[in-house]
C-alpha cells in the first residue's frame, strides 16, 4: 500500500508527495461523469515543509486523472485504469512514462468517490477480507486483513464510519506496528455526494522519521461545469522521452 519510496525516486519532492497524495479513497456513487477540484497539500518531514498547489480532473470513462501541478513546479500528471503513466513538464517539454498497476487511476480517492468504494474504502477490490465489525459511540469500526501479497507488509487495516461517512482508516504492519493513518473531515455537499474537503495523512516512515500530508480541497466541480481543457490535452509529438 505504501508507494512513496517508488515516487520519490522518479519524480521531485513536491510531486512525489502530491502524486502519493492523491492515492487515497471516499465517498458514495452519484451519476457524475467528470469532476474537478483544487488542492492545496502540506507537508512536513524532517522540519521541513513543502506546499503543492494543482487542479486535479477526473473523467469516469476510461478513468482518466490529471492533476496539473501549478506550484512550487508546474508538471502535468496523467494516468488512467490501465496504469499507463505520464508525467509532462510542460516547460522543458519532456515526458516520463510507464505502465504498473499502483499508477492506476483506480487507486486515487477520485475513482472510489464517484464509483461507491466508501463502505470499504476500495479494500476489497485488492484482496482485502473483512475480519470483524463492531458499533462504539455511534460509530461502525470494521478491520480488513490483506491478501497474500501484502501479507509480509502489512497485518490488517482498520476503517471507521460515522454517519456512513469515512472518518479514519489506519494501516498496521507486523506486531501491531502503526504504519499510517488518515483522517476525513470537514464534509461538504457536492450535487449528491458528502465529500471531506480536508484529509490529513501521518505516514510513519521509521521509528524517528514521520510525514504529515494535509490535503485541502475547494472549488468542486461537476459535469457541464467542469472546464476539460487538461482533460483534452494532447501532449506534444516532439516533447522529449526521459528514461
């Protein structure tokens, strides 16, 4: 579950982060055919803090998912179900590209809210199995245990709803240790769907190294409203292939 590692290595800080970012998942399914939103991501590591700004659209046919980085570097970021990556710079006009399944647009938070995964939060489509399920204070807290290729990774995956809504999901590995957790808050009401316009994620990346990510969304819009020029961007013939 935890591509960072893979992210930082290819791309810049602030996309790796923001990219990683956008691999989480919500919502409830509605007949929306394509949305957009603006994201502002924080995050701290080591002291350090790195602010990403981008506007991010989906498209439901075919899953299309680009996000255009706007600060502190411009990139354009598309992906698909397929996992077939692109990362364009738009300036140097030079491409990265390649095809795994962890860059499948299925993976983001975008495809999970608009196709219904929020009672388990896209677990079950990779595997996972759900193990228990109780009630305390109001909320339905159920635990999901991974599927054999996870297993040495990870040991189970707990995910809390509050008035059917996602709140929290934490990742645990071997002996209980917490690996990451993610709050959803700050819900608003977009056409039909409930949606957190804010999400914060710590990852534990060590027993001394963490990160903090929190991810702001605003400015949500749906069909007709959204404006498909990035969605329709055809990236250039001649941009040059970095390998």
């Amino acid at each position: 579950m935890n591509i960072k590692s893979s992210y930082k290595k290819l791309f810049p800080a602030p996309v790796a982060l923001l990219v990683f970012a956008l691999l989480a998942s919500f919502i409830f399914y509605s007949p929306i055919q394509r949305i957009s939103m603006k994201l502002i991501s924080k995050s701290l590591q080591g002291g350090k803090s790195i602010t990403t700004q981008a506007d991010v659209y989906y498209r439901i046919a075919g899953g299309l998912l680009v996000t255009h980085i706007t600060s502190p570097v411009e990139y354009l970021v598309i992906t698909n179900d397929k996992g077939e990556f692109k990362m364009y710079d738009i300036k140097k006009n030079t491409i990265s590209q390649m095809q795994a399944a962890d860059f499948s647009s299925e993976n983001s938070f975008v495809h999970d809210f608009l196709n219904g995964n929020t009672n388990d939060m896209g677990l079950k489509s990779i595997g996972f199995q759900l193990k228990s399920t109780k009630v305390e204070n109001d909320m339905v807290i159920t635990n999901w245990i991974p599927p054999l290729d996870l297993a040495s990774k990870m040991s189970r995956v707990e995910v809390v709803h509050e008035n059917y809504s996602p709140i929290y999901m934490a990742f645990y590995g071997k002996k209980e240790k917490l690996l990451s957790k993610i709050f959803y808050y700050n819900y608003q009401k977009i056409g039909d769907l409930n949606i957190p316009s804010i999400i914060t994620e710590f990852q534990y990346l060590s027993n001394s190294d963490s990160t903090i990510t929190k991810k702001i969304y605003s400015d949500y819009k749906i069909n007709e409203q959204v404006d498909e020029k990035w969605l329709n961007y055809k990236i250039p013939d001649n941009a040059k292939i970095i390998k």
